[in-house]
C-alpha cells in the first residue's frame, strides 16, 4: 500500500509522503458513492472524442477534396468584365483572332479530359462515402462505449448494495458468535468460521465497487471527458 501511494504521488507530481495509517477499510466500505449522473446528457458530449473528432475532420477533408474534384471538369474562365459586359475570354470565342484558340482550349481542355477527370471525381466521391461511413461507424461506436458503461456502473451498484447487506448480515453474526464464545456457548471455531464469512464477502464487496468506480472511468472516458457537475442537462 505504501508503494502504491508513493507510486501515485509520482504520478500526481505531489511530494511523496509516508503516511503509516491506513484505517480499517470500513472508510472504503461505508463511503463510497461516487457522483450521481445526471439526467439528459447530451449527445453532443461525444464530440470531444478524439476518434470522432478525427472521423469529422475526415469527413469534411473527404468532402472538400470530391468539391475539388468535381469543380476540375468544368472550364475556368471569366465570363463577365468590369461593367457587366462580356468578357474578353467569352468574346474572343467567337472573334476571328489568334486568342480565340487559347479561350477555346481552356474549355475543350476539360472535354478531352473528360474521362479522367470524371473517374477522379467519382473516386473522391467514393472516398467521402467510405468517410461518412466510418464517421458513422465511429459514432455508433461512441454510443455503444456508453451504453455498456452505464449498464456496468447500474449493475454493479445493484450487487454492491445486496452484498452491502450480507457484510451487515455477517458481521451480526461474527459479533453474535463472538458473544457466544465469550459466555462459554461456543468453540472458537465457530468465530473463526464466522470472521471468515465476513471477511470474505468484505473482499467480494470491495471488488463490486472496485468494478463499479472502474466503470466510471469507463464512462468519463465514453464521453470525451465526463461532464459538468454543476451543469444541468435536460
């Protein structure tokens, strides 16, 4: 126990203290409810996942790149000049003069290249697909993260609370037996046999809420970060 406790201190950044009292374990036992959660998280807490904020971010490349694709196969030239007129661009189209083959080439150029620039705009609009799928995937994911964590955190405290019980039940009658015992009514076997019952769902109980503040982790963790205890969510 010392070791862990220095070992925590490191991790901390605090000085490393030795404090020589560890209690009995009832502390442990008795006070161990951990914050209540609240009522309607929002699901826009999931954001700050840093998976889901990669697979958004994916996404939105995934999206811009298929833009950039698709804008490639259409001409890029000025239509219109400083006061509305036609553009130099558009007029020399028709104008017998030598520019008129550069404006021409500007928008056959993307004709010819048709094909190739259409499989590349199907490619990156294939990639945005496969983005926006895994966007989802990630999101599902992100839910389902949090869903097992709360059915964890619910099932645990419903087993802390009947072995709660059974410590109670056994430590009645480890101090029954130890009356017994004292007053000549019993071997000490029987205590002993007693401690041993008490001890042992002790330790069982210990471990459920081991398990139940881990899952709390779990879920702080599903959510990118926990939540607010002061916030109210409806």
């Amino acid at each position: 126990m010392e070791q862990a406790r220095l070992s925590l201190s490191t991790l901390l950044g605090e000085p490393q203290r030795l404090s020589g009292n560890y209690g009995s374990g009832e502390r442990l036992v008795l006070d161990t409810h951990p914050t209540d959660i609240p009522v309607g998280l929002p699901s826009e807490l999931l954001v700050r996942r840093p998976d889901v904020m990669q697979s958004r971010a994916e996404v939105r490349e995934a999206a811009a790149n298929a833009g950039t694709a698709r804008s490639a196969r259409f001409p890029a030239i000025a239509l219109t000049a400083k006061g509305g007129v036609a553009a130099a661009s558009l007029k020399g189209l028709t104008a017998a003069n030598p520019w008129a083959w550069e404006a021409a080439g500007s928008l056959v150029e993307p004709i010819f290249a048709f094909g190739r620039l259409k499989r590349r705009e199907q490619a990156a609009i294939a990639r945005y697909d496969q983005a926006a799928r895994n966007y989802e995937q990630t999101v599902l994911t992100a839910l389902a993260d949090v869903e097992k964590a709360l059915v964890a955190i619910e099932t645990y405290r419903t087993e802390a609370l009947h072995y709660g019980e059974l410590v109670a039940a056994n430590g009645r009658i480890a101090e029954m037996t130890q009356a017994l015992f004292r007053s000549g009514f019993s071997d000490y076997l029987d205590v002993i046999d007693a401690q041993r019952s008490l001890y042992a769902s002790q330790m069982q109980l210990v471990n459920l809420l081991a398990q139940q503040h881990i899952n709390y982790v779990n879920l702080f963790k599903a959510l990118g970060g926990g939540w607010s205890p002061e916030s109210t969510y409806k």
